[in-house]
C-alpha cells in the first residue's frame, strides 16, 4: 500500500481526468464511479475527483450529454494522479497540444499518470511512455504498435504499471485499472470493498487476449490489405487447420516461391505464416470452446494441435487463459 499525499480540501488525493470532445461514456463514468462517490467511511479522507475540459468549447459525449466542469488544464497539471480517459480517434491521432503540455508538466512534478484505454495515444504522443511497458485496446494493438515503436507494447494485459505510469485495455479493463489504483493507494480490504458495491470482481484473472479475435490483419502502413492475393490460400488452409500445414504447402497452394510467399505474408499481415496458422487455430479453439461440449483433447485434434497438452499451451500462450477457464466464461448458454 503507497502513502498517499493530498493536495485537495482537507488533504484529499485529487483524481484529476482530462475530458475530450466525444469522449466514450463508460471510461468517463468509471473514474466517477470509483473517485467521485465519497466513500469516507471506508477510508477517509476519500479522493476528490475533477473533471477537467482540455479542449475548449462545450463538451459532448457521443450520446448527446453535455459536460459541464469548473476544472480545466492548470488544474490537471496539479491533481495529484491525472487521467487521460478514452479519446475519439481524432484526439489519438492528434492531441491538443495544451493537453499534451499538461500532461507533460504533471508527469515532471512527479504526478501519477494514468491512461484509460486509447487515452495511451496521448500519453505516447506526450513521450511518456518512450522505453516504457505500455497497453490499450487490444482492437488498436497494430496501430499502436505501428505508430509508437518505441513502446514495448503488450498486448495481452488489462493494464500495466511502469513506475508512476499506468495503461490499461479497454471498456471493463478500465474498471481493473481503477480499482488497483485503489489497492495501490489504501490496500486490497478496501479495494475489495469499492468491487463489492460496484458489483464486480475486485480481481479478474487472465488478460484482455482471451477477449480479443487473435488476428493480425493490419499491414505496415496501417490498412487492411484483404485482396493483395492472398485470401483464396488463407481460406485453403482455414478449411485445412486440423491437418499439418507448412509454409512450403501455403507457398504451393498461393503458386508462389516460398521465400516470395514469406515476404508478402508478413508485409501484408505483418505476421510470419506459422504464426498466423497457430493464430487461427486457437481462433477455431475459442470458438469451439464456446459453440460445442467437446473434450478438451477432441478439440485440439479438430485444430491441428493434436494434444490436450499442445492445445493448454499455445492456448494460454496467446490468450492468458486455460481452455478450460475460457470455456466457462464464454461458453453459450443453451
């Protein structure tokens, strides 16, 4: 558990977060939920949160709501831990500088710099995050990559802590990223106790690998490239998973050299072959896991892994989870 130094009223921690125009509803109320209800009789003092406007200009959610807060930038430069919620795409692609600066000035005075799911494009375009472990959204994990090489992305993480510096996934994995920053400053009795009211889990187990469709479609420049002539050999082996598949096999049915072959399936999936087939079948996994009652060996034969131990491993490799745990979170019901 951390000390924690107030600079708010009567020495509360303030929880600043830095509201963009457009920004998504849930990230915004996250932070509110945990921060702002005053739960003084769990621990007290509790946090004061602000809201502060880094854009200007009435905000808006995409909703419709309007945001109205006394708060702007300066006193985001001075809360004690600063938020850089979820942003529209226009935000992650060009942040305002004055946030930026902010940002800047916080992370310099020593502030607690948190990012709740895309808002890690602003901390990135901050230089916050350069040498630094780093996530968000595992649906941005190319972009990201692609545009801030720097960072040592990881993909498969709810969030992540690197020093004063904290990411996390998206949409639910803002709640886990709240609410250890709630351990972290008053300890895991109290953290449990703001899961229990919110009525979630105090700690989820795996990453956010076992809820993303672990494809690797994006090329180098960013776009999908799905007619670049490889789709007729990915269908061929998509409908050949259970077999034995070699590059020099995927090379024949795409009529090409295997070494030309290897050369445009990374550029166009920027991913090597093998990897894209261990990819797809544990993508054909999940989705047996979820669709069937398959034993777990029955399962691995039908996705070309041969052994429950072959399946378990690459399995919890690329998701973070058993088949066995997925399948009970994700089984559908009958």
């Amino acid at each position: 558990m951390c000390a924690i130094k107030g600079t708010g009223a009567a020495g509360r921690h303030v929880v600043a977060v830095a509201v963009t125009g457009n920004a998504p509803l849930f990230e915004l109320a996250v932070p509110c939920e945990v921060f702002g209800i005053d739960r003084s009789e769990i621990s007290d003092p509790w946090y004061e949160l602000r809201l502060c406007a880094a854009e200007p200009g009435l905000l808006r959610t995409p909703a419709g709501l309007t945001l109205h807060t006394p708060y702007d930038l300066d006193d985001l430069a001075e809360a004690d831990t600063v938020i850089v919620g979820a942003c529209e795409r226009r935000v992650q692609l060009d942040p305002p500088q004055p946030l930026l600066d902010a940002v800047r000035t916080a992370h310099a005075r020593g502030r607690r710099i948190v990012s709740l799911c895309s808002g890690a494009y602003v901390l990135a375009a901050a230089g916050l995050l350069e040498g630094r472990r780093a996530t968000t959204h595992w649906m941005n994990a190319a972009d990201f990559a692609r545009r801030f090489p720097e960072v040592t992305y990881e993909p498969h993480t709810l969030y992540v802590q690197d020093g004063t510096v904290f990411t996390s996934a998206g949409t639910g994995a803002v709640i886990d990223l709240c609410l250890h920053l709630v351990r972290h400053d008053r300890g895991a009795a109290v953290a449990n106790e703001v899961a229990r009211r919110m009525v979630v889990p105090p700690h989820r187990e795996g990453g956010q690998s076992q809820y993303a469709t672990p494809l690797a479609h994006a090329s180098r420049d960013g776009r999908d490239r799905p007619d670049a002539g490889l789709g007729p050999v990915l269908d061929w082996a998509r409908e050949r998973l259970h077999e034995p598949l070699t590059v020099a096999a995927l090379a024949r049915a795409a009529h090409l050299s295997e070494r030309t072959f290897a050369r445009r399936f990374r550029e166009v999936l920027g991913t090597t072959p093998l990897q894209w087939i261990l990819q797809e079948r544990v993508r054909l996994a999940q989705e047996l896991l979820e669709t069937t009652d398959d034993p777990v060996e029955s399962v691995a034969r039908r996705t070309g892994f041969g052994t429950a131990a072959n399946l378990r491993h690459h399995f919890a490799r690329l998701t973070t989870v058993s088949p066995q745990s997925y399948r009970q979170v994700f089984r559908s019901s009958k």
